[in-house]
C-alpha cells in the first residue's frame, strides 16, 4: 500500500480521537469541526479496509486494531515532536501556539502582570491561557502545561515553583466588625456571615485552618455564593460578611485598612503555585521562556 500525505493527516486525526475517545476534544485541539473529522476518519477506514473507531452517540473507542495502529502510532508521532522541538531550539526566538490551563487565582495574580512583558519579549509566541478552577488532565486536554497549588498538583509531572509560598486569610471589612465581634477560633466563625465559594464540580469550598498540629476544615453559612476572585474580595469590602481570599489578593486591601484579617494565627503557609507538564526529554522554547520569566 502506497503511503500518501492524506495517510499522515488522517494517522494524526486517528491518533487524537483515540488519546481522546471523544470527536469534540479532538476537534478543540486540531481546530477543525467534528464532521471533517469524521470525514477524515471515515476516508482513512476506507483505504485500509478496517474499522479503527467503534462509536456511539455516547463514546469513541478504538477498536482491536485500532489499539494496536495507536500504539505504533504514538512513540512515532513523540519522535516526530521531538524532532521539531529540536529544530524550534534551534530558532532565535520561540514560536508557536503555548496552551496552558490555570486556576483564576493564578491567571489574575501569576500570569496577567506578566503577559505584556512575555509576548514583547516572543513576538512569535502564541499565548493561549484557558482559566478554570477545576482539576484537568492538561494532556488529554491538549495543554502544554498547567498552574496549580503545590498541594494539589498531578502524579507523574515535571513541577517547577513559580510563585512564594502563598496563605488563604479571613478578612472582613471595619464596617463589618463594627457590627459583629472578630473570631478567636475557627468554631466563632459559625456565628458570621461567611462568603461561601462554590467549587466547580459542585458543593462549596470548605475553609482550611491549622494550628499546633490541630487541622480544622470548616463548611460554613452566609448569604452570598460566588465562584469568582474579584467578587469574593469586594463582597468582604462592602461588609457582606466575612471571606476566605488568598493573601497576595488582599493585601493593598489590608495594607490601607480597607480589610482586617482574623485569626492569622490559625491561617499557615502552603506551597505556592507550581507550573508543571509531562515529563518529556523536550521541554518547548516557548515554555522554558515562560518558565524563566515566572521564575525572575
């Protein structure tokens, strides 16, 4: 069977499908509609005279040979990568698309100061940042690389520190605590008005305090429900009741008095943010120039 430049596309659809086992994520990370996939996918079947894809309205999976094609295709298509990567070193500046998903505290605190400088600096960068709080596979995603919390960060990744040690404060505002008695113990904050934050795959963040080897994590009540940083600050400085915000957030905030942290004793240090990504002998130009500019 002679071998064509369609077989090369349509392998490379293959592959994507089969890591994905969805046509719609396929479609997201190759930036093409669903139905030139299946188009794709169907000629390739055609010309091998094999079924690759068994799918449903409900699931994509490979198929006996299909798992075997994947396999072979995979390690070939890394090398190809690799290949590239090689050749990208070998650039006087970084180029191409750098995929990253990131929590929105960190978009906000970590990435948005430094975007400017990033792109002036990698003009041939193509910076696409996707913000969400909840906890994704960055590879079957199609991500060069995510941002997350030290203490929350996947197995099997290369992790690099790009922030300081951070710390979640309880703060509220004067007018607040002109009305209510500041807690002395994580249990006092049931009697207030606390900010909840909703998770995103459901149910409300529960508050994390620690102290003399004494962990508490709190579930707590309040009149407001929010899932976004900047709302979760201003509701604390229009007296709502009380939040549960990252320090670096509040801190012009506390440094003018506009909010007043309690139960600082209560509140300790956790491992900062962490840029990670899979492990692999070529890190991408584009990344390693983030890396270094996170890191200064």
């Amino acid at each position: 069977m002679k071998f064509t430049r369609a077989d090369v596309s349509d392998l490379t659809t293959f592959s994507t499908i089969a890591r994905h086992r969805s046509f719609r994520r396929a479609a997201l990370e190759l930036g093409v509609s669903t139905s030139a996939l299946s188009h794709s996918i169907r000629a390739l079947e055609e010309r091998l005279g094999v079924r690759l894809l068994n799918r449903t309205t409900r699931s994509v999976v490979p198929t006996e040979i299909g798992e075997r094609l994947l396999s072979r295709l995979e390690p070939a298509f890394r090398d190809i990568a690799e290949a590239l990567e090689e050749v990208n070193e070998a650039r006087d500046e970084p180029a191409g698309t750098l995929r990253l998903n990131v929590p929105r505290l960190a978009a906000q605190f970590l990435l948005a100061p430094r975007m400017s400088e990033f792109l002036r600096r990698y003009p041939l960068i193509k910076l696409e940042i996707i913000a969400e709080d909840r906890l994704i596979d960055v590879v079957e995603g199609g991500y060069d690389a995510g941002i997350r919390f030290g203490d929350s960060l996947p197995k099997d990744m290369v992790a690099i520190p790009v922030s300081p040690e951070q710390r979640f404060l309880v703060v509220g505002s004067p007018e607040y605590f002109a009305d209510h008695p500041r807690p002395l113990h994580p249990q006092d904050l049931r009697q207030h008005a606390c900010i909840r934050w909703r998770l995103s795959l459901g149910g409300n963040y529960r508050w994390e305090f620690a102290k003399d080897g004494q962990a508490l994590e709190m579930e707590l009540d309040g009149p407001l429900v929010i899932n976004d940083t900047q709302l979760n600050s201003q509701a604390a400085l229009e007296g709502i009741g009380l939040a549960y915000c990252m320090e670096t957030e509040v801190a012009e905030h506390l440094a003018t008095g506009r909010l007043i942290a309690v139960l600082e004793d209560w509140c300790p240090t956790i491992p900062g943010f962490f840029l990670y990504y899979p492990s692999r002998r070529q890190v991408p130009a584009g990344l390693r120039a983030l890396i270094e500019l996170l890191r200064a």
